[in-house]
C-alpha cells in the first residue's frame, strides 16, 4: 500500500495556480513602452531609426538545459504492472451493485483524483441508469440534499439536462430553501458546487447559489471538528470545482484525499501512482517543445518575444490532460508559443506598417511575399507556415482531408484582431466595451487553440462538424469571451496606470466613469454570466466529439487558474514555480508501490 508523505508536500503549494493578466491564452499584452533599440538579429539588422517599444521581459525560469533533462522512474514496469492491477481493483468498486449514493461519491472522487478517464464505459452506463431513473421520476434519493446535489452536478457535467426544480423538495411554503439545512454542512457544500452548472434563467439554482455560499462562508469562519470538510469548503469558495483546471485540481485533491478519515487507501495509491506516471508524459511533451523552440532557435531570433514552454506546456495539459493525447499537447505547446510571439510583434516591437503588411501575408498565405517583410517577420513566418503545414500533413495522411485552409483562416483571423488592437493603440481610441469584446474575443486566440483541438483530437472529421466548427459557434465564443474577461480581470492597476492598450475594464471606466473596483466588479459579474452561456452550449446537440465538446470548457477553466492572482506569465514568482514543478516536475512522493 501505497503511503502518502503529506508533510513533504503541503497543501498551500497546490492550492491555486497564481498567473495573471494577458492577453492570447497566457499572453500578456503589457509592459510596452517605447525603450532602448534593441536590433540585432542573426544576418540582418533592423532600422536603427525605428523606434520600437520593449516589453522587458526576463529570461525564463526554466532554461532549455533544464527542460532536457527531466525524467521519472514512473516508466514502464514494475509501475505499469502495479497501476493495472489497481485499476481493476477500482473497476470491481464501480461495477459491484451499491448503494446510489456511494456509487455517484465514488464516481466524484476518481473524478476529482484525475483518474475517471480509465473508467468512462462504466461510468456512462452508471449515468446513464441514473439519468432513466430522472425520467421516470423514480428516485430514491429526493430528500437527501448531498445525494441530489452530487447527481445533478455529475449528469449536468456529463451533459444530461437534468432540470433544475429536483431542488424544490428542499423549499419550504414560502419557497424558500430550508433554514434547517444548513446543519448538513456537506450537503449545502454540493449544493454550492451544483448550483454553477446553472444556465440562463434558472432561478432556482441562482437561489441555491446565493443561500449555500452565504452559510458555507460562515462555517469557514468558525472551529470546526471535520478538518477535511473544512478543506474543501474553503477551497469551493476560493473558486469553484467547475471553474477549475482538471490536472491542477487533481494534483491538490490527492494531498487533500490523503487527509480524509475514512478515506479509501486503493483510491489513493492508484491515484497518486497514475499521477506520476501521466506525469512523465507530460515530460516528455515539454523536452519535444524544447527540442523544438531550440532547432529552431527561436528564442535568438525572436529576441523581443517571451520563452514560456512550460507555462505553454501548462496550457496543453490543462486543454487536454489524459496521457493518450500526448501528439496534441506537443502542437498545441507549439500553437501557443506561435501566438506568444506574435502577440509580441503586434503588442510590442512591430510598427503598424508591418503589422498591416504581415496581416496580409498571413491571410494571403503566400510565401512568395515574404520578400516585403522584415527579417523578424520572416522568421515568424516560416516558423508558423512549417508548423501548420505539418499539421497539416499528419491530418491529411491520417484521415485523408486537406485542413490547412481553415487553419490558415484560424490565425488570419486572430492577426486581423491584433492589427485592430493595434490601430487602436496607434490611434489612443479607448473603444466602447461591447466593441472591445467584439473583437476581444478573438485576439485572445482561442478560436485558435479550439480550432486546432477540434483537427486534432477528432478520429472522423465530417463536412458537417467542419463547417460548424469554422463558423465559430457560441461555443467557442463563450469560451473564447471567458478567457478574454478572466485575462483582463488578472491586470494590475499599475498597468492601466502606464496607460497600455485598454481592455475590458478601461474601456467600461472610460465609458460609464466607472471606478476600476467597480469595473472589476462588473467583469466578475460578466464572467459569471458568460459561464451560464457556456453551460447552455454544453447540453446542445453539436456535431462534435464528446472529447472535442469538453475542450472549450477547460480552455476556459485554464484560464480561471492562470489569472485567478497576478502575472505570473510575466513575473514568474516562486509560486507559480512550486505549483508548476509540482505538476510536471515533481512526482507525488510514494513508498514502498
């Protein structure tokens, strides 16, 4: 049995991941004032006349030496061989008949432990036995608060439209939800956790919202016996397990299972044994990245741009974090570094005539004019033209479809929202805030990122799915608005005091006088908004994968962690450090598997 060194491991280095304000997926749109020339480049130099603004940004922690050099033992046996045994031990758990409501807590928690992906056959047919038992209005289960909150929360998460009157029962004639209630601590914690599945107009859950957080927020405050409910308590309210980054969640909720009383030892040993081994994947995905940053010597040539490959790695992983997807979080670590550097060309170092020229060689896709562009540009080029193109390539050799020009419309439309941010800049507009989002939506690249996924991790691409997907549906937009709002949210006054290109909360202060508190304020309740929106496309019949449906919700849910605090992007704090290295870095200390 696997035991658990707690203490090398506190739980404060896993509790959120403390990143902040940019503006493409991670990407900070800050820090540009007009500074020193900075010109040289490999064979060419640059106008020295040109003045070009600098975004100063420091080296990165993680040096390429570094990123080469990670390993783990958790390869191959006798690892592989004790993980397999374990998982059938768990498999027996789901598949024995049980009670209702330990089979959906059991069902939580391979969930919250990051294991759930070994198990989603059973895990279907479990949901699917309790969504026929919704329908025939056969439930056992209608007065127990904890169980109804935990079902509802698990069919609304797996895409079953569970309507939201089941809560009704816990109503008294006045309607409202029973004072008595919030004795049973538990209960109200799920239904907290419940309530932000909720979609436009639910009422109901809004309700549910606002009374379990209210009593949930006064049980932290006092004394109380049951450590480990305390834990999760506090750790709802910080931020709900909706909004939360998978594998992060998963790495802080193995720490936190630890301490449970009653815990289930097998769970935690298969959890924290499946960890360190998805871990080395993960390894591996970022030495490919840095091979590749390297070969191509991107770092050199495109001096004035941020090495971030384990923040970009980071966001791969929270995109998609199971082990079999390890070819998409090697592109996508690839897509996001692409838009990183030219955020920075278009934010930072490029004038607006070539950022208007290098818009429309991107959407012309015509190697043939690189001849207009400046070197710096040449090389953004080429790197980006080379990297579709072999994405290009696999996904034609692989299912017989040439996707290379919706790809290229995915990033002609994202320098196309950049070039406006630009002109904006250039111009010293402060745009409404509706026209701000309109674009916003897509300078923040994650119709990139979700347009790449859906290529990528779609076995049978159909005409049908990619006409829709390159429509941009809300689905995409919603995610897209909610990284956007949560980017600009993680902006800290002193850059809206340098006076940088405005985002969501300058344009709402310059539009209505607002205070930026009151502007923050008002993105917070338009965050919380969008995320109903988002909820409602989840339960629609797309034409998509099941897999492909749950990328934009953690695109989204990424985003909640890496800007929930500060800039960690740019600053790059010890922290951020310590959370980072605990997920791709560090194993979870084991003894004796």
């Amino acid at each position: 049995m696997a035991l658990y060194q707690l203490a090398l491991f506190p739980i404060s280095t896993v509790t959120k991941l403390t990143f902040s304000s940019r503006t493409s997926l991670g990407l900070s749109r800050n820090g540009c004032f007009p500074s020193q020339v900075r010109c040289m480049v490999a064979t060419e130099t640059c106008d020295q006349s040109i003045a070009r603004r600098s975004g100063n940004y420091p080296t990165p922690f993680w040096d390429h030496k570094f990123l080469q050099s990670l390993t783990s033992e958790y390869v191959g046996e006798p690892y592989t061989g004790q993980a397999n045994k374990l998982k059938e031990t768990v498999r027996d758990m789901l598949e024995k008949p049980l009670d209702a409501v330990y089979q959906l807590e059991l069902i939580d928690n391979l969930q919250r432990l990051g294991v759930a992906y070994h198990f989603e056959l059973e895990i279907k047919s479990i949901l699917e036995s309790r969504w026929n038992n919704y329908k025939e209005d056969n439930r056992e289960m209608k007065e127990d608060l904890y169980a109804t909150s935990v079902e509802f929360r698990l069919l609304r998460q797996h895409g079953y439209n569970v309507p939201q009157d089941v809560f009704n029962s816990f109503k008294d004639e006045q309607g409202n939800f029973k004072n008595c209630l919030r004795d049973d601590v538990k209960g109200m914690l799920n239904l907290y956790e419940a309530s932000y599945y909720l979609v436009n107009g639910e009422s109901i859950l809004e309700e549910a919202r606002d009374f379990s957080e209210k009593h949930l927020k006064e049980y932290s405050k006092e004394q109380n016996e049951d450590h480990y409910l305390s834990l999760l308590v506090n750790h709802s309210l910080e931020l709900p397990l909706h909004w939360r980054m998978q594998r992060m969640e998963a790495r802080w909720f193995i720490d936190a299972y630890g301490r449970k009383r009653d815990l289930n030892p097998i769970l935690l040993e298969f959890a924290g044994l499946d960890f360190n081994m998805v871990q080395a994947k993960y390894q591996e995905d970022i030495r490919h990245a840095s091979r590749w940053w390297t070969s191509m010597d991107l770092g050199n040539k495109l001096f004035y741009t941020r090495d971030r490959l384990m923040e970009n790695t980071l966001w791969a992983v929270g995109e998609v974090f199971e082990p079999q997807f390890g070819y998409y979080r090697k592109m996508a670590t690839r897509i996001t570094a692409l838009i990183t550097a030219l955020d920075d060309a278009y934010d930072v170092y490029g004038t607006l005539e070539e950022l208007e020229v290098f818009t429309d060689v991107i959407e012309s896709w015509d190697i043939n004019a690189l001849d207009e562009l400046p070197y710096y540009m040449k090389i953004s080029f080429f790197a980006l033209f080379q990297s579709i193109n072999e994405i290009g390539y696999n996904i034609l050799k692989e299912q017989g479809i040439n996707v290379v020009p919706s790809l290229k419309k995915l990033w002609g439309d994202l320098c196309r929202a950049f070039l406006k941010e630009a002109k904006w800049y250039y111009a010293g507009y402060t745009p409404t805030l509706q026209e701000y989002l309109d674009n916003a939506w897509l300078s923040v690249s994650g119709q990139v990122i979700i347009g790449h996924a859906f290529f990528l991790v779609t076995n049978q691409l159909t005409d049908e799915a990619v006409r829709c997907c390159m429509e941009y549906p809300d689905l995409i937009r919603h995610s897209s608005t909610i990284v956007r709002l949560a980017d600009d949210l993680g902006t800290s006054s002193d850059e809206i005091a340098r006076g940088d290109n405005p985002k969501s909360i300058q344009c709402y202060m310059h539009e209505t006088g607002a205070t930026e508190q009151e502007a923050r304020e008002h993105v917070r309740y338009l965050i919380h908004e969008t995320w109903k929106k988002l909820n409602a496309e989840i339960l629609k019949p797309y034409p998509f994968s099941k897999k492909f449906m749950g990328i934009p919700m953690d695109l989204a849910r990424t985003a909640q962690c890496f800007y929930e605090d500060g800039d960690a992007y740019g600053i790059q704090d010890q922290e951020t450090h310590g959370r980072l290295a605990s997920l791709i870095v560090k194993p979870i200390p084991l003894q004796d598997i």
